[in-house]
C-alpha cells in the first residue's frame, strides 16, 4: 500500500522480488545498485549468510521523480526463496504494492517455479490481494545457461491465464533486460495509483500524513527526552518522523527495524503470546525502543544517555495510543494525489 507523505513530500512504494531459492532475486537488487545514478539509490542492505544466501531480505531504497511536486521512493525488497521461510516472506509482503516474480529458466527449476509461484498467490491472498490484482511481471532468469527450458514452455507454465503477465528473458548476472522488467512493473503501479481515486471499492486508500508529525509524537519525544522517534507501517515504510535525523539513514532504520519486529513476533508465539508489545534494543550509549501502536503500525525510539528505558517506555504507551487514533482518522479520509503517468522508464541503466 503506497503511503503519501505531504510533510516530506514523498511517495512510498514497495516492490518485491520473488521466487525460488537461487533463482537470481539478489543479483537483480546487486546489478540495479551498481547501475543506477548513485544519487538515485541508498545502501543495499542484505541480511545474509555466509553461505550467500539471502536469510531475511534484502533492501535497496530508490527514488524516481514522476510524480510532479514529490520524490517518489521505491523500496527494493527481496524474500527468501527456501521453503521454510514462509514467515518472512509474509513479512516482506506486507503492504507490497508491485512484485517481480524471478523464475529460473533450469528445467529442473521448474518444479520449484512453479511452486514459489503458488507460494505467492497465497501469501498475497491472506493479505487479501488478489494476485489478478497486483502489479506483477515475471522474469524468465538464468537465459545464459545451457540447460534452459524454451521460453515458451516457461510461459506455459507459469503465464497461462487469462490476462497475459508482460515477461521478461533476464540474464541478472549481466543486467539483461534487469532494468526493463523493473520498469515494467513500475509503469504498472503508478498506472494503478494515478487510478486509484476512481476505483469505488478498491485497497484500502493510502494513508496520507499531515504536514507535521502528529503533536503526539514530538510532545513525547520532548518529554522522553529521545533523540528520535519514527512511526512506521509494519510493512517498513516510515509514515513519520520527529526528531534529530541527520545522523542515520530513516528509510534503512524503517525496513530493517519492521523486520525485527515481525521477527520477534514468531518468538512471542512460540511462548503462547499473540506478539511482544515492546522490544528493547541496549546498546553502549544509543539504545532502541519499538512498540506496537496498533495492527498496522509500530513506533521506533532511539535514545541516548540523557534518558532511560523506563521514562521512554512509559511515554510511549500514551503516545502510541494516541497517534494510533489520528491514525485511523486518516485512514477514513481520502487522499490521492493527481497525476498522468508519462511513458518515460522510471529507472535508468547507466
Ligand atoms: N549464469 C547465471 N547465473 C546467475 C544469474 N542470476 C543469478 N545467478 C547466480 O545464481 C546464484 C544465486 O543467485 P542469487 O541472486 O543469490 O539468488 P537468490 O537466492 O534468488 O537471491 C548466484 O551464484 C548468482 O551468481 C544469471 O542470469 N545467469
Ligand atoms: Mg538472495
């Protein structure tokens, strides 16, 4: 779900990388990284394991200017592939407004295709998206490789239907056609978001933030005595912000810190519990605090040796009470924002 941010003027939209393990998602997300405008493009961050496999996700942060008057950020996510990581991918679906499904041209990957494939119509549907729906485009990976099967077969099988998915022939270790299915999918959701005031039942309406940052949030970032505070959607997108930011990278915090939360949530289950409300992070000098404000939201505290953990936490209790209430305020009200989508690619491979 794009979230429109009036007091930064920003557009937030998430794009996922899906499919099978080592079907190619981290070297999409390593090529747009080394080709894009370095100014177009944050860090990668990719929460990995030695053996190169990607554990949790990974994260590149983009932004684009399409949308007159706003920068238009897109975050790069890419899920896990092997099967027993469902939990995660879920989490990184959360709030997905575009996905590119990578499928491995291996003829012996097709099974797996095929299967990653269902995984993410079901994942989509518990969000209650339909994969009909979403803006989505496939890439057909690996087409470097010997034992690949025809594209034709690939489009039998995973493109059957009714309305044609656009599909791209993707070498990713040289950045073939890496560029044209992002920008494909783009085009998709901007289409879908210029739209989307017209639609009368369609998702859930962006939730729009006012100019300032709730007065819920800076008075308890003054009382707190915290460095800083961000309210985030559990999908990792940063709804607001109070406070000193210059010292770190808020769209970064944002997505690594919706992952720990949700990661953290597996944990309370296991021990009979629906989630962990709060969560502390103690560091040697700048310590973290999230709590949850309400389904869709968590609040992210960092603060440093002028306060404590019990002032932060007994402040953020009222606070996330009360934001979580202009929160649902302004998911009630419509807030679009006009625009034509031009033709022009988003993205540009240098
Ligand atoms: N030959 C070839 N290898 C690729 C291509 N794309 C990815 N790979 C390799 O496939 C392996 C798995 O890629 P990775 O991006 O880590 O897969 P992920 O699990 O989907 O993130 C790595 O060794 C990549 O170098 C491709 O288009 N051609
Ligand atoms: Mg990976």
């Amino acid at each position: 779900m794009s979230i429109i941010n009036y007091a930064s003027r920003e557009i937030q939209f998430k794009i996922v990388y899906y499919g099978p393990d080592l079907c190619g998602k981290t070297t999409n997300l390593q090529y747009i990284h080394q080709r894009i405008n370095p100014q177009n493009r944050g860090d990668l961050i990719s929460l990995a394991t030695a053996s190169d496999r990607t554990l949790f996700f990974d994260f590149l942060p983009l932004n684009a200017v399409v949308i007159k008057g706003f920068v238009t950020k897109f975050q790069l996510y890419t899920v896990p592939g092997q099967v027993i990581y469902n939990a995660t991918r879920q989490l990184v679906l959360r709030s997905v407004d575009g996905v590119i499904f990578v499928a491995d041209s291996q003829w012996e990957k097709m099974e797996e295709n095929v299967e990653s494939f269902k995984n993410l119509g079901d994942n989509l549907a518990q969000q209650n998206i339909s994969i009909d729906d979403v803006p989505l485009v496939l890439e057909y990976n690996k087409r470097d490789l010997p034992n690949i099967a025809p594209i034709n077969y690939m489009e039998y099988v995973l493109n059957n239907r009714k309305k044609r998915l656009q599909s791209f022939e993707v070498i990713s270790s040289t950045g073939q056609n890496v560029f044209a299915a992002l920008n494909a999918v783009s085009q998709i959701l901007l289409h879908k978001f210029s739209k989307q005031k017209d639609i009368p039942q369609g998702p859930p309406l962006p939730v729009a933030i006012p100019v300032e940052p709730p007065v819920a949030q800076t008075h308890f970032l003054k009382k707190s005595e915290a460095e800083l505070t961000v309210v985030i959607d559990r999908g990792g997108n940063v709804i607001s912000q109070s406070g000193d930011m210059s010292a770190m990278d808020v769209t970064v915090i944002a997505a690594l810190a919706a992952g720990s939360f949700a990661a953290t949530r597996e944990l309370a289950r296991r021990i009979g519990e629906l989630e962990f409300n709060a969560l502390y992070h103690q560091g040697n000098g700048s310590h973290m605090f999230m709590n949850s404000v309400d389904d869709d939201t968590i609040m992210n505290t960092v603060f440093g040796t002028c306060t404590n953990v019990g002032l932060v936490r007994f402040y953020s209790a009222s606070a996330a009470q009360r934001i979580a209430t202009i929160l649902t305020t302004l998911r009630h009200s419509t807030h679009t924002v006009a625009f034509q989508p031009s033709a022009a690619p988003v993205f540009a491979d240098r």
